[in-house]
C-alpha cells in the first residue's frame, strides 16, 4: 500500500505531537498555517499552532492523539482521531476524550490548511477563542 504525502505528513506532525515536540510539529506546518474549528477561523501562522500545542501540553501533561483512519486524495485528506489526556490537578479542566475529524491540506511536505470539526467544549476550555 502506497502512502500519501497527505498521510505521510500528518503521521509525522502527528508522532511529534505525541513527543510534545513542538519544534518538529512547527517544521511540519506552513508559516501561513489556517485552521478553523467548525467553520471558526482559529489559527493563522505556524506560530499560533505552536503556542496552542504549548497550552495544550501544559494543561494535559499526558497528551496524546491516536489517528483512527486517513483517506487522502492528492493533497487534501481527511483524518479522523480522538485526542486524550489527564488534565492537570487542580486545574478544573475536564479530562480530556475527544473524537473529530479534521480536513487538510498539504503543500511542499507542510500542512498548510486544517479544517478540524469536534465536539469542542472540552478543547476550548483550555483553548479559548
């Protein structure tokens, strides 16, 4: 089975992500980044993604997030997961146990466009708008 550069790409901004890399998840995305979260622009640089995963990671030292399936056609995909962790003692967040899909976009080895669609009551708590 031959992977996709979509596949490839995502994989590897996911494992860093896991790694709470933030250096390798920021190779792995344009600087122009675009992310919206259902239809909600959210982010628009690499830099903003950097400092969301920071949050991120600082709030759920556990952090993971397991890709359930990939489908990809040239350079948009289609990746569902879910995203868990432990939220900090004392911090009132709720554990974190969230399923989404996002749509992406790759360009010259970068995501460079991220649609994530999510439950995103949990997400917000600890990334506000």
């Amino acid at each position: 089975m031959v992977t996709s550069e979509v596949e490839r790409v995502y994989r590897a901004y996911n494992e860093a992500e896991n790694r709470h890399d933030i250096k390798a998840t920021g190779r792995m995305v344009g600087a122009d980044l675009t992310v919206s979260i259902n239809g909600v622009s959210r982010l628009s640089s690499g830099a903003d993604d950097d400092r969301a995963n920071a949050e991120l990671f600082a709030a759920y030292p556990d952090y993971r997030r397991e890709i359930v399936d990939i489908v990809a056609s040239g350079n948009r995909g289609a990746v569902r997961w879910r995203m868990l962790g432990s939220a900090v003692d004392g911090s009132g967040l709720p554990d974190l146990d969230v399923h989404g899909c996002s749509v992406v976009t790759v360009t010259d080895g970068q995501l460079v466009e991220a649609h994530l669609y999510v439950d995103e009551r949990a997400l917000t708590a600890v990334l506000p708008e």
